[in-house]
C-alpha cells in the first residue's frame, strides 16, 4: 500500500521489470498481543547500503508500549535476468531512504548451523505456496519452520526471537526439508 502510494508499487515495478526480494529479517516479540487487542505496526525504509535496503517495523500497544519489533533487507532484481540492481535514485526518494551512515543500523543476529537435528520434516512446495513471482511466499518459511518444532515446545514455550535467511527461492513443485535441533535452553 504504502509504494503503491508512493507512485513506485506494482505498476511501477512491473514497467521496471524490477522484483523486490526479501534477504532476511530478525524480529524480537517482547509480548504477544492479546485475542482481539488493538495494535498499531509502525514500518519505514530506513536505508541503503550498496544492494540492499533494510526496512525496521515496530508494533505497539494501545498504550503505546512496544510490544514487537523487526529489521529486513531486501535486494532488487532484474525480473529477466535475476541479477541485483542497485535501487533506482526516484525509489530512494519516494521512500525517505538515506545513505547516511550515521543512521541506525539494522540489527541482525547470526543464524547456527544445525549440527544434529532431531526432527527432519519434508514439504512439497503447492502453488497455494507460490506468489505472484512465483516463488514461495516468505511466510510459508515460518510456517515450515514452526510445523518442525517439537509441539510441547510449541504449546508450552513463548516464541521471543525469529531470524531467517533467504538463501534461495523456492519455486512450485519442489520439495524442502527442515531440519530441527533442540538446545538445551530451548527445554
């Protein structure tokens, strides 16, 4: 909504040939909201370095408190090529970024490697998975992720963090394996 706004949505990506796409996030829940609480999501472009862009997005309360919030960074690509394009100098504009180094940074914390996964769970890729890229929608991999996890972690446990790195798209017909390690301090 708000790039279609800014006159550089869809339309514009389409005439373009210009695709956005999402590298990773990191999202801190201080508290989950409530069943049928009001919450605001404050979200803004916050600036670019080379060929990403990285958006921060907070979550309040109607108290105003902070009760969630994440950094992202995207790349543009070439929609023929799939090559990365450094955004063009009218997105930087509409959106309010800045190359100022001074700014806030976006914080993101390295992924571990799973080194003895416990659970390895397989999903097919449907095209309800699919967006109109025709790539796998990014919060399939959530899903795929938490449809992993042990359900008395699951049931009994509160999720405070979540870090994911989009190493390479899915497409329809593929399959994809999650594996899972259970920490300790996840017990």
């Amino acid at each position: 909504v708000q790039s279609d706004e800014l006159k550089v949505g869809h339309k514009y990506m389409s005439n373009e040939d210009l695709l956005w796409v999402l590298i990773k996030y990191d999202i801190e829940i201080l508290r989950m909201p409530k069943y049928l609480e009001k919450i605001r999501v404050e979200t803004y472009a916050m600036y670019t370095r080379k060929f990403y862009v990285y958006r921060k997005f907070q979550v309040y309360d109607t108290n105003n408190d902070l009760i969630c919030q994440a950094y992202s960074a995207w790349s543009m690509v070439d929609k023929k090529s799939m090559n990365l394009q450094k955004m063009p100098v009218e997105l930087m504009k509409a959106y309010g970024c800045s190359d100022d180094r001074d700014e806030e940074k976006a914080e993101f914390e390295g992924l571990k490697k799973v080194k003895n996964p416990v659970i390895k769970k397989d999903f097919s890729i449907r095209y309800t998975d699919i967006d109109r890229n025709m790539h796998v929608n990014n919060t399939n991999y959530m899903s795929w992720a938490i449809n992993s996890i042990p359900k008395n972690i699951v049931i009994e446990k509160e999720l405070k963090k979540i870090s994911i790195l989009y190493r390479k798209e899915g497409k329809y017909g593929e399959d994809i394996i999650v594996e899972t390690e259970v920490l300790k301090e996840d017990m």
